[in-house]
C-alpha cells in the first residue's frame, strides 16, 4: 500500500474551525515520525459561511473536487442563526454519505482514564467497544402515506426497506472487525420479537453471514434489552452491528456513557475504496462555544487517527490514541472535562506526544 495518501480538510462551521487546526497539528506530528505523507486540500465549502455567499452549502462540482481523494476529514456542519440545520445537513454531509456510498457508520466507544464516567463505578477498561451502524437503508425511507388523511379513519404507513446486498455488507464488515479484535465478539442488535418480517429476516442474514466466520462468537440481542445493557453491563460488548434506526440510537447512547461528547470520533466508511471515505467528530459545530478557544479537540483527533487506520497507517493511529489516553489522564484539560486549558494548549500537548 502507498504511503503517500490524498485528504481533503474541510473544517465547515462553528468549532469545527477551531478543532481542525489541532488535528492537521497532530497529522503533522505523526508524519515526521512515521514517515508517511499526507496531500492535504483544505476546503472552504460544505460550510454555512460558503453558504452566505453562494446561496447553497458546496459548489457544482463538489463530487468531481473530492473524487480523487483518499480521505475526507471533517469538522462539523451547522449554523443555524443563518442557514437551517436540514438545509445545511442535506447540502453536505448527507450528501457525501450517499453518492460516495458510505454504508459504514462506524463509531469506537472507549471510556478513559481520568475522564469522569456518568455509569456510577465504572473505570477505564470498562467500557471498550465499536458500534457499526448500516448507513444507507433500514428504518429511514420515504415510503408510505398518510390515508384518509383528517378523518377518523387515519392510518400511517412507514416502510423499512433492507436488501440481502445491502445488510450482508454491513455485517460483513462487522464480522470482519470483530475477528480482528482480541476478544472476537459481535453482537447483533434485533428486535426479532415485536418486528416481525424484516428483524427475522436480518437475524438469518446475520447467520449466513457468520457461516464464514467460525472464530467470531455471536449474540443476537433485542434492541431493548441491549440498550439496557450499555448502561448496566458495558463490558459484555466488543464490536455491535446494527440496522440504520437503532444503530443510530446506539452510537448516541454509547458515547453518552463515556463522559463528554468532545471525546467521541466517528467514521463513515466507503471500505471498498470506490469512493473517498470521511472521518468526523460526533459533535455538532456548537455555537455556544465557538469563539472561545475551549472546544475539546480530542474527538476530532481521534477521528483523524481512524483516517490514519483505514489508509494503511497503524503505528500512526496507534501513536495517536496513546497520545490521547496520556493528556486525557494527566492534563491539560479543556472546561469540558473539568479543566481551563484551551483547544490550542491540548492540541500542542497531543502533537507533542505523538512527535514522541
Ligand atoms: P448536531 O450537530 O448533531 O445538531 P448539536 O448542534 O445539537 O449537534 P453540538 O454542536 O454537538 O450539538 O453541541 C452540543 C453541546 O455539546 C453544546 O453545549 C456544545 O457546547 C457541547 N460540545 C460539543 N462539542 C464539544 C467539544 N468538542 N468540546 C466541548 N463541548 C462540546
Ligand atoms: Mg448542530
């Protein structure tokens, strides 16, 4: 594989502005050490500011700028004092989700040292797991209708719609990033008992799949009692796949058990490479924050780290998230994790300690 890997950098809005600086700072570091090189792009659009003067989120020709590239790294999207957030969202990053055909959500949950845990007696260790969410079909179509409309005979209708290609893929994945995993387990998320035609028919997916994987142990659990247990016994999990509608609630819920959401990266996979895949903080821009210099870097550095995984540069993903548990256990820490230090100083000290 090269060593020699193409990213676009899109920081967007708000603190997504503030962050992306201190991850291209860390990127740097890592590229001195590790002796790989980035091409980095920096892009201005796929913002609310590119929006004020153009009259929409990206230019025409937003696909064939991004095409040729390994990697996008994004901030985050949103400023909903001049452009709505649906308008914002659907003119970018929804956009990027689905014609570059990012069917993996992919969202590590890790709880660390000196981060404090909103699960009364959990340490670090306790909690260390990787959700992955189908991200293209399920729950979220726009099929259906209202009926007699206004009359008391009104009825709802809400398609689901899965695909053998479609749900093998996700699970496939899955399966594969458990097998590389120490512990070697997944867990499917179903609801096999209440939804009866399509959760039967992705748990026997789920089987076939697994068929090829006889070293991947497997429990299939309903998304009820699961939800439960992300809170009551995180340690049973070690990579968890699911449907569009519940791993979207999942991967909120699992980060949330972690302590800050400053923490949580995100990465949105196109794994077969026909497409540039794209690695983003879980965050929103937060306008209550920005200007300050206090948002917390470290979701947006971890997210980078996962960019530096799926081009091939282990060490470097590695080195970073040891970076990441040492500053998270001895400081300097942002107002978010109960210190004054700012976006920059935890930048510097995360560049410091990947620079070795
Ligand atoms: P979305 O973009 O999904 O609509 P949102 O706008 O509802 O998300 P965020 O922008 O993520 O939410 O902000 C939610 C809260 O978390 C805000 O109070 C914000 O200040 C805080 N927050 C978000 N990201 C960070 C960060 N990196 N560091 C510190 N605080 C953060
Ligand atoms: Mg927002």
């Amino acid at each position: 594989m090269s060593r020699h890997h193409r990213i676009a950098a899109i920081p967007g809005d708000g603190i997504g502005k503030e962050v992306m600086p201190e991850a291209l700072r860390t990127l740097e570091a890592a590229q001195r050490r590790f002796g790989f090189r980035l091409d980095v792009t920096p892009i201005a659009w796929a913002s609310c500011d590119y929006h004020a003067q153009h009259g929409q989120m990206m230019p025409d020709d937003w696909k064939a700028q991004l095409q040729g590239q390994d990697a996008i790294l994004f901030g985050a999207v949103g400023w909903p004092a001049t452009v709505p957030d649906h308008v914002s969202l659907w003119g970018s990053l929804l956009k990027f989700r689905r014609e570059f055909d990012q069917y993996i959500n992919l969202r590590p949950v890790r709880l660390f040292e000196g981060v404090p845990c909103p699960l009364a007696g959990r340490k670090a260790g306790d909690i260390d797991y990787v959700v992955v969410r189908e991200n293209t079909e399920g729950e979220y179509t726009n099929l259906g209708g209202v009926m007699y409309p206004g009359t008391e005979r009104e009825i709802v209708i809400q398609e689901t719609v899965m695909s053998r290609f479609g749900a093998d893929r996700v699970l496939r994945y899955a399966y594969e990033l458990a097998r590389s995993r120490p512990r070697r387990h997944l867990t499917v998320a179903t609801k096999s008992n209440g939804i009866a035609i399509s959760m039967p028919w992705w748990d026997g997916r789920a089987d076939a799949v697994g068929a090829d994987f006889p070293e991947v142990t497997v429990d299939k659990q309903h998304i009820d009692i699961l939800s439960a247990r992300f809170v009551m016994q995180p340690g049973r999990f070690d990579v968890v796949v699911a449907s569009n509608l519940f791993g979207d609630i999942l991967s909120d819920l699992g980060p949330a058990t972690t302590g800050t959401i400053g923490l949580a990266p995100s990465a949105n996979l196109n794994p077969e490479r026909r497409f540039p895949s794209l690695f983003e903080p879980v965050h929103g821009s937060a306008p209550d924050i920005y200007g300050r210099n206090i948002a917390n870097p470290v979701a947006m550095v971890w997210s980078a780290a996962l960019m530096l995984d799926f081009l091939g540069e282990r060490e470097a993903h590695d080195a970073i998230v040891r970076a990441i548990e040492q500053v998270l256990r001895e400081g300097p820490h942002t107002p978010d994790l109960g210190g004054q230090a700012t976006t920059t100083s935890l930048g510097e000290a995360l560049a410091q300690r990947v620079a070795g």
